[in-house]
C-alpha cells in the first residue's frame, strides 16, 4: 500500500508547501490517541469539537465511520499514507459511497495547498470529506476553517467519463482532468463519437445510469478494493478450475455422481459443486473468459433451458454480490428447487452449480428480485409486444414493477 499514484504527484507539484498551525493541529489528531492530548479538540457526544481562533467547528472522523473499507481505516490512521492515497481514495470514494449527489471538489487551502474533497448532502446540508485530513464536517465550517477556494467541481456522471478517459486515452494521468473536466469532455464529444451520444442503445439518459450504480460506483478502484473480499482465495481457485476442468488440483476431486465436485477447504469447509458446461456442451464461452460480464442475459438463457429439461420451479434471482468488505456488484443467478427442498443455485458468470447457502456465504450474496421463471416469461412477452426496449438487467430487477406500472397507466402505450 506505499505506492504513490500520478495524480497526486501532479497535485503535489503545484503545491506551495504550509507552516499554517491549523495544518499541525489537524495532522498531529489521531482517533486512536485519546482526544484529551489535544487542547484544541474536545469530544461531544458522537461528534468532535475544534476550538480554533475563538470558534467552534464540529466534525467527525471518516476513519470511525461504518462506511468505509478496513483498508482505508489503516490508511487513515497513517498520516504519511493518507496523504499519499487522498486524491486516488477520493475519487474512488465519491463513486462507490451511498451519498446523495457526490461531487469531486478541486480547490486550493488558505495555504495555498491545493485539496481534493467531496461534498454531499445529509439531512439537507452540504457537508465534506476530506480523506486527506481525516474529517468529515459541513460545507460552511469547512470552507471557513481552511479558506477554500474551488477551482473545479466534478459530478458524479463527469467523474465516471474522466475515468473512461483515463482508461482509454490518458493511462498515465487525469491531472488535467481534475482542473479542465468540462472543457475536455466537451472536447472529446466532438472528436469521439460515444461521448457526444448522450443516450444509451435503450434510450436512458448516460447521467442516469448511474442511478444503478455499477456505472460509476467502480470508478478508480486499486488492487486494495479487491484484497479483502472474504474468500477471495477459494474464489479464484473455483473460477480457474471451471474454466479448465479437464486439470484437477489438490484441492478438488471428482465424486462417483455425474457432474459433482468436491472442493476442500478448512477456511471455508468442504462443499460440492457442479458446472453448467456440462449440461450446455455447445456453449463454448463457459470455459472461457467471455462468460464475463453476461450474467443478466444469460439467466434467461438458462431459465429457457431448465424448461426444456422439464424442470418447473425455477426462479431468475437478482442481487449484489459483495467485491471487498463495502463494496458490491450487481449481479443475476438462477434458483432451481429440487423436490428434496435443496435449493441450487446456477451462475453463468462463474460456470457454477452449488447449494444456495453454500452460494451465498462464499460470494457475500444480497438478494433484491426474486422473479418465478412463468412471470419472467410473461415480463420478456410483455416488453416484446409493447416494444419496450428495457435491457435484460432492468427486467430481472425491475421487471414486475415496471409491468405493475404500465398496467396501472395503460394509455402511455397506446401508439398514435
């Protein structure tokens, strides 16, 4: 985790160095001390209280908060380490957080040290966090406290284009991204096609996809987002066994049934599994990579072949599936009820068949829709014929209220 990041190192060039106190006070309090070493900061109920030049301004500490990943309360704790991973963890942190209407401040302190912060409202106020000192508190204090000065303003929807930017134009920095973002998106939709299309293949404003969340919330994710996802070992062995399972590793054997696995482990302990390859032989992309990335329209798939193999109680299943210790992503599964009441799971992505709670606790599963294979037939009928051009994953989420809605309002697809 002592790795220095581009933006930062830009940020940092044109950073005037401070000998401000306000700076020393902030940087010498810790959570872990307790705050009575500190003469200019006093704790008050779940808050903290500043007394600086004859003020008080109240604030928490983001590393208390339940919010946030274990990596980053190390990290916050460590004020070298914070400084280091402040921009990168901000922008990360305004994508992936659940704040109302996030926003990426640039703007330079009263000494002159230039600052990224995020601004959201709760409970009707403008508040900030600022990773690089450790505080959350109100728009108001803050801006007076350190005398910040905005230099540019980043939505959420702005921040997730600046990465694609930085994917796939800029790999080494966004540095004049965070202070141009408007004038280069401007530029890059005249010269780029996909950024002047301001609608999806299905209609939806882009701004609105990240309502979903998946669009933006992944945003400047590090190799750190991915280190405490629980189980990540015995993941990563299931995912490379079912691409090749012609090669065994000790930790899996084969059982006397057709189509049934074991894997061994202490952490996690023993469970079977099957593969769908298996039972879909001609679908080559299960044992290959492509099978990414797919699994919202691929339950469908699945749901239409457990039909033709005469099994009748099947539902599609939608939820989130936990990526590290806060963060998740979404993703669609097949339940199949067996008449011995054991439930099966079937995941394309992961060319997986295994118990349901076996499932769940080793992918962190929340389950939101739960739709009966008949009424996710009838839902996919229902946008046919009405020429809705939802796509696979609003169906398996939102299908039935969708449907309950237009049903309630019938005139809206009425063709003129």
């Amino acid at each position: 985790m002592e790795k220095k990041n581009n933006c930062n190192i830009f940020l940092k060039n044109l950073t005037k160095e401070s000998d401000d106190d306000l700076e020393h006070i902030i940087q010498s309090v810790n959570p872990v001390h307790t705050v009575e070493q500190n003469s200019y900061i006093k704790k008050e109920s779940n808050q903290y209280i500043l007394y600086y030049h004859n003020r008080k301004y109240f604030f928490k500490f983001l590393s208390e908060q339940d919010n946030i990943q274990l990596v980053d309360k190390e990290i916050l704790l460590d004020v070298k380490k914070r400084g280091d991973y402040s921009l990168l963890r901000t922008l990360k942190l305004a994508g992936s957080m659940n704040l109302v209407d996030p926003r990426v401040i640039i703007g330079r302190h009263k000494t002159f040290e230039l600052s990224s912060v995020i601004s959201y409202i709760e409970d009707g106020k403008e508040m900030i966090i600022d990773y690089g000192n450790n505080l959350i508190m109100s728009k108001s204090d803050y801006y007076r406290l350190f005398d910040m000065r905005e230099i540019n303003v980043i939505s959420k929807y702005e921040l997730y284009e600046l990465y694609w930017y930085k994917l796939n134009i800029n790999q080494e920095s966004i540095g004049e991204g965070l202070f141009f973002t408007k004038e280069i998106l401007k530029d890059l939709a005249r010269n780029i096609p996909v950024f002047d299309n301001k609608y999806n293949k299905v209609g939806i404003h882009n701004a609105n996809l990240c309502i979903w969340g998946d669009q933006s919330d992944e945003v400047f994710h590090d190799s750190i987002d991915r280190e405490n996802r629980p189980y990540i070992n015995i993941q990563q062995k299931l995912d490379s066994f079912t691409i090749n399972p012609l090669d065994f590793p000790t930790y899996i054997k084969e059982l006397n049934q057709f189509n049934c696995y074991q894997f061994i482990s202490e952490e996690f302990g023993n469970f079977e599994f099957g593969l769908i390859s298996n039972l879909i032989k001609q679908d080559k992309e299960l044992l290959s990579g492509k099978r990414y990335g797919k699994c919202h329209k691929n339950v469908q798939k699945i749901m239409a072949i457990l039909d033709v193999l005469g099994y009748d109680h099947h539902f599609v299943t939608s939820g989130k599936i936990a990526k590290n210790d806060q963060d998740s992503n979404f993703h669609s599964w097949v339940e199949l009820e067996l008449e011995n009441k054991k439930t099966i799971v079937l995941d394309y992505n992961h060319n997986l068949m295994m118990e349901k709670d076996k499932y769940y606790k080793l992918y962190g599963v929340k389950m939101i829709s739960r739709i009966e294979s008949s009424k996710m037939r009838n839902l996919i009928n229902f946008c046919v014929d009405n020429q809705l051009a939802f796509s696979e994953r609003t169906i398996n989420f939102l299908g039935q209220e969708n449907r309950d809605d237009f049903k309630r309002n019938e005139q809206v697809l009425i063709k003129k």
